[in-house]
C-alpha cells in the first residue's frame, strides 16, 4: 500500500470525496471537498484508485465532530460527519443541476429551497445487515465497509435508524456466536446457512419487524431451537416485535424462490405516508 496527500476536489455522484493522483481520480469515502488528506491507496484499476483516510492534514468548516463511532469505517453514512446544512446546500445544487439538463439552451430555473427535516436521525424505517465470517471463523454482522466493500464489521450503533435496531443487531449476533453451527452464507463459493437480517419500523404505530433471511437449500435448514433461540433474541427487546423466517432456495438455471415462515408477534406492521 502507498500513502500520499491528497486534496480533495469534489463529491462524486455517490457523495464520495474524490481527487487526483497522477492522473488518476481517487475516489476517498468520508472526505469532502477542500480538506487535505493523507491517504492510503489501492485497488488501482484503470483510471479509478480507492483511497482510504489515514489522517486529515486540512479540515472542512463544514465538517463536524461524528456521533457515530464507526463515521470512518461504515459505507452506510458517507456524510455523518457533513454539516446538516451543507448536505442541504449539496442536494439542492444537485437538483437544480439536472433540472437544467431538461431545459432548451438558454432556459433557467429555480429550484425551490429544500425543507430540512426536524430530526435528521433516526429516521429510517428499514436496515439491513449482512452475515459474514472470514476464514478464521471470526464472525460479523453489520455493514459494509466503505474503502473494502466485501467486508463487513460488526455494527454495534447507528443514528440513521431507531435506537433498537442496533440493538437488535447486537442480540441477533451474540445468538449466532451461541450457534455456531450456524455459518455465513458468502455465495455459490462459501454457501452456508444465514444471508442477511432485515430490521423494520413502523412509526405510525410504533411496531418492529425482524426477518431472519437464510439458505432454503437442503442442508441449510435451521433446528428449531435455534429458531427459538433466535426468537427469544428479539423478543426481550421488544415483546410485541414482528417475526419471519425468509427461505431462499436457489438452484441452476431456475429462478430463486423465496419463502416467508411467520415465527411470532404481528403478521403485519402500519405505516402511513404524508
């Protein structure tokens, strides 16, 4: 791996700081435009490098001190650490930019300002998290890194999303580590039993909803203590939450078929829209 410095010139399209090193842009997750960074690259392919953060040497004023203990590592929240109101500023410009992309030459437009939302966390109602494990059977659940997008680290907060939805992740992880028996699905290469666990919130109501989404194939099925287990997991978080077991079953030139098993609570969770 080789270090430099590197200025920061623009967000590419995915909010991705993005500068330039021989020639070449490298694209650096969490820096913004404007801020010096001393970085470590790789994945030189073409004219793209991946670049990731070791050190800022020029801070944004823009940039703000992160909530989140994993604002350099999580590939979710780009802009975490991104005042809320150069977010604002950033999408507004945005919009007007592809505004006048559908306007005969000549024409101009304003776009009308964009209307900040009265708690910018904790407002998504849908996660999903992925199982992985590496070849020395470490286990992990969360997110995918952001400079290493095959891999994932073990999510223990988020401010995108209601507070019990890590917490959610937490207790289904420390069931799998009680189960190990149980392997990460890593594809056709590694198959295994557990893919990913999708976590809702209904904020009409107030309602949780857990789906456990697993290998259908034979050979994956889960014993039914562990699905119990996996129950009692979510359960003490919340009593009343909503729980399925997702089936994918998969075979050769066919397409996959996906099962939903209801475990407990709530068939359903509301949600309204305004």
């Amino acid at each position: 791996m080789e270090l430099t410095e590197l200025l920061i010139e623009k967000f590419n399209r995915w909010g991705e700081g993005v500068g330039f090193w021989q020639k070449k842009a490298v694209i650096v997750p969490h820096a913004f435009p404007g801020e010096k960074v001393l970085v470590e690259l790789s994945r030189r392919r073409r004219k793209i490098v991946k670049g990731r953060v070791k050190q800022f040497l020029d801070v944004s004023p823009v940039r703000r001190e992160p909530l989140c203990p994993h604002s350099l590592l999580c590939g979710g929240c780009l802009w975490h650490a991104l005042d809320y109101a150069a977010q604002l500023k950033e999408k507004e410009n945005r919009v007007q930019t592809e505004f006048l992309k559908l306007l005969p030459e000549g024409c101009k437009t304003a776009v009308l300002p964009i209307v900040a939302c009265q708690e910018p966390w904790h407002y998504r109602n849908k996660m999903e998290f992925t199982f992985s494990q590496n070849r020395a059977d470490s286990r992990f659940l969360g997110l995918m890194i952001a400079q290493a997008s095959r891999y994932v680290f073990n999510l223990e907060k988020c401010f995108l999303a209601p507070v019990w939805v890590a917490q959610a992740a937490q207790a289904v992880r420390d069931w799998w580590l009680k189960n190990l028996r149980l392997n990460a699905h890593l594809g056709e290469d590694r198959p295994g039993h557990l893919k990913y666990l999708t976590l809702r919130h209904g904020f009409f109501k107030d309602e949780k909803m857990a789906i456990l989404n697993v290998c259908g194939n034979a050979g994956y099925e889960l014993a039914e203590r562990e699905i119990k287990a996996f129950c009692a997991s979510l359960l003490q978080i919340d009593a009343g939450m909503s729980l399925y077991l997702r089936h994918y079953k998969t075979a050769a030139k066919t397409p996959t078929t996906i099962i939903d098993q209801h475990l407990q609570g709530p068939a359903y969770i509301h949600e309204t829209l305004t």
